[in-house]
C-alpha cells in the first residue's frame, strides 16, 4: 500500500466519523460506558486476584513428625516428602521453635506457655511448600500415608472451599467483562453498518470497477479504531484518577490487614494500557463484521 493510498483511507475514516456525527457520538458513549465498567471491574478483579493469589502462595502443609521417630526416621520422612513431585519446599521446625511461635503469636497471653519450655509437648514440624497452591490437598493425602507423620495439618475443609470460591469469582468477573465487550462491538457494528448502507451504491460501484475488498474495508477499518481508541480516552481518565485516590485514602488503612492493594505504579499503566487496547480491539472488531457482508456484489 502506498503512502497516497494510506493517507486516503486515513482521510475518508476521519471524513466518516464527522459526517455521521450522531450515531459517532452514540458510539463513543457506548464504548465509553462498557470500558468504564470493564475498566472497574478489571481493578477490582486484578485486586482480588493479587488478594487471591497472596493467600494461595501462603497456604502451606504441617507435617507433625511422630514423637517417637528418631534422626533416622525423621531424615526417612522429609526424603519421601521431597520425593513427591508437587513438593517444592521442606523446612524443618523443630519443637521448641514451634513452642516460641506459639507464645509469640498469643502476645500477652503467650507467656503462660513458657511453663512448657522445660517440658515441651509439641511435636517437631515439617513445612511443606507445593509448587502449586492446587496441589495441597493431594500431596497432604500422600504425606498422611507415611508412617511417621503423625499429623497433617493444612486447613482441611477451608482450603476447598477457598480455592472454589476463588475460582468462581475469577469466572463471573471473566463472563461480566467479556459481556461488556461484546455489547460494546454489537453497538459499534450496528453504528458503521448505517453508515455503509447508506454508501451501499458507492461501495458497489468500487467493487464492479476492481477495487479489492481490503480497498474498501480500509476506511471502516480506520474509523472503528478512532471510535474505540476516542472511547477509551475518558474511561482511561476516570480509572487512573479515582484508583489513585482510591490508593492514598484507603491502602495506609489496611496496612494491618491481610488485604493490599495493588501499588499505583505500574498498575495505572497496565490498565490504561490495557483498556486502549481494549477500545481499539473493538472499534476494529466490530467496523469489520459489519462491512463484511456488504461486500458480496
């Protein structure tokens, strides 16, 4: 393609979104409104899935060594965890650091456990780090088989019911934005169809004198992407000024809670990034299914 040729299409696709200035503006607010919405709910679900992801990387398996097991036994054991192919990670933790951690964890309350540092009742620990968060449960089934494992604790119950629902709201915000996104093509295809019934003649009268179909695609081609990339400029906007706000008045709150946001930079630039991304993907999506089938002459 020629430059001449290039700056036409690029002429004739801005050309089309003054002349239909109107069904433009009804496209601009609609890829607007979704990509706000998709914008929102892609900060919420990028939060929710660091949140989620956080938890997972802390979910770990104690193996309480039996306390009767000797050196011998106790090597025998962590040589078989490791030797389980989900394994990652096997620490040692030996009673009385268990017996510290406890006191520690009870703050005042704790001391009284002191009395038990002559005579310590707790069992020594494995830790055991999986590969894959997923991959708890059934590698703490294999431990529990091992003779000297007298106890496998990893939130049995809890566990399962944290990765389902982790999983579940992973997929209505998955089905909620791509829902949005295909509302936002369905109303930018509507819009660039008027306009080409409108230059229906025209468009057959180009086909009958040779011009190839990607000769006329071009300028619907070109305004999609100025409607979606146009669309997203405001979504972008509102999104980075309210997360940023969001960021300052409400993270030094949850410094003491398990929950973070995510840091403003790079965030921002992801997501913007992402949602222009977003708006010019559909403003082409869309400008190309409608002209497709007018161009069967």
């Amino acid at each position: 393609m020629t430059l001449r040729t290039m700056v036409r299409h690029l002429r004739e696709g801005v050309k089309n979104i003054f002349r239909n200035g109107w069904m433009t503006f009804a496209s601009v607010s609609a890829v607007t409104v979704t990509l706000l919405l998709v914008g929102s709910f892609l900060a919420i679900m990028m939060n929710l899935n660091q949140f989620a992801k956080s938890i997972e990387d802390d979910v770990e398996i104690s193996v309480h060594i039996s306390l009767e097991a000797t050196e011998s036994d106790r090597a025998g054991l962590e040589a078989s965890i490791k030797r389980i192919p989900e394994v990652e990670t096997v620490t040692f933790s030996s009673k009385d650091q268990q017996l510290q951690s406890l006191i520690e964890s009870m703050g005042e309350e704790g001391e009284s456990f002191s009395l038990f540092k002559q005579d310590n009742p707790l069992n020594d620990v494995f830790i055991v780090k999986t590969k894959e968060p997923t991959d708890v449960i059934k590698v703490a089934t294999q431990i529990e088989r091992f003779s000297q494992a007298e106890k496998v604790l990893y939130g049995k119950g809890t566990i399962e019911k944290l990765f389902k629902g982790i999983g579940i709201a992973r997929n209505i915000g998955i089905g909620i934005i791509f829902g949005l996104l295909f509302t936002a093509m369905f109303l930018i295809s509507n819009t660039i169809k008027i306009t080409i019934i409108a230059r229906r003649k025209e468009i057959e009268i180009m086909k009958l004198v040779g011009a190839t179909n990607w000769f006329i695609r071009w300028p619907f081609f070109i305004e999609g992407l100025l409607l979606g990339v146009i669309g997203s400029i405001l979504p972008i906007l509102i999104t980075v000024f309210s997360y940023n706000y969001l960021y300052e008045t409400a993270n030094p709150k949850l410094e003491d809670t398990f929950f973070q946001l995510l840091p403003v930079t790079p965030f921002i630039f992801q997501l913007s990034g992402i949602l222009l991304l977003i708006g010019a993907f559909i403003g082409v999506w869309g400008s190309l299914l409608s002209v497709r089938k007018f161009l069967k002459v």
